[in-house]
C-alpha cells in the first residue's frame, strides 16, 4: 500500500518537516486561496505547528490515505498536493489537491485525481471517495466530474467571515466503490472511442 500512483507528469511523496516553506509558498498565492480563504495567506506558524504535524500523523494511523507532495515526474519541482484525506474510521477518503498557479490549465489536477480515485479503490479499498467546493469554482467542479465523482448535493454552512461566493453554497461530489467497479473500468474504452 506504500507504493503510491504516478502518473504520466506527476510523481507523489509523503510530505515531510522539510515542505514547510513549500506549502508557505503555495497558500500565498492569493488565487490559489480564493476559495478557501478568500486569497488570505496561511501563516507559517499555522502550516509548521499545526497542519503539517497532524497530517504527518495520519501516515501511520491510515495506512495508504494521507496528503502527499506533487512533484514534477521529470524536474522534481514541487508542484503542489494531492490528498485522500481519511474519515475517522478510514473506511472513506475526501479527494483534495492544491497547485501552484502556474500549473494550471495543463490538466494536472484531473490527471492527478484520476490518479488518486483509482489508488483509493483499487489499492487502499475504501468504500467512498468525495470531495467538496464552492458552488461558484467551476473549474475545481469539472476536476471533479473528470476524476469520475458525480454531484450529490449542494448545502450551506454558517461562516464568521464568509467570503465572495459563499452565498451560493458549497458542493458535494461523490463515487462509490460499488460504482468505481463499473465506471472505473469503462474509462480506458471511453477514453478509446473519443
């Protein structure tokens, strides 16, 4: 379960202590944060103190599930990340993944959570895969669709500091492991025919 997915661009690792100005970098990017938090900047005491320790931990609780460095197959460049963020019993995972701007519109995040979904049924075999967004970025809803999760529902959360868009709500996609044993095995014929 340790070998983790490549895919034709992309190659994952565990993230490590040594990310931390990596993973600075990236929530600095305002348009990277915009529908997080709005585009403001994740503080480096947050990602060194808290986020990066509690996902290092999950490495060893979840066995196959996690958050791992995005790294360019050829360069090794840091691109981003990816996740199979676990549910409390690990028996689901929440598909997620955070690029550098400049990557974008090149296909790497639906090549990436291709990549994922497959490994999360396939190797890790869990029951559910899902992932949430806002209702208003469409761009992170067709990854989604592409990564072959459907829509299930849109829902409103209550936010001290709401941020443009949230009026709308959030989103929630989906693909079960009952459905990933039909669809996953027609996409390669699909993929064929167009």
């Amino acid at each position: 379960m340790s070998d983790l997915p490549r895919t034709e661009r992309l190659r994952f690792r565990r993230l490590t202590m040594a990310d931390v100005d990596a993973l600075v970098e990236l929530d600095s990017d305002p348009e990277v944060m915009r529908f997080l938090s709005g585009g403001v900047a994740t503080p480096l005491a947050t990602v060194r103190d808290e986020q990066l320790p509690r996902l290092l931990a999950q490495y060893e609780r979840y066995p196959g599930l996690g958050r791992w460095a995005a790294l360019d197959r050829k360069s090794g460049e840091f691109l981003g990340w990816f996740a199979l963020d676990p549910s409390a019993d690990g028996t689901e995972a929440e598909l997620g993944y955070r690029l550098r701007r400049s990557t974008w519109g090149r296909g790497l995040a639906t090549e990436g959570s291709r990549a994922l979904v497959r490994y999360a049924f396939e190797v890790v075999g869990v029951r559910r895969v899902w992932a949430e967004t806002m209702t208003v970025n469409d761009r992170s809803r067709r990854v989604l669709v592409k990564a072959g999760l459907r829509y299930v529902r849109t829902f409103h959360l209550q936010w001290d500091d709401p941020i443009p868009g949230t009026e709308q709500g959030e989103v929630e996609y989906e693909v079960r492991a009952e459905e990933w044993a039909t669809v996953g095995q027609e996409r390669p014929a699909a993929r064929r025919a167009r």
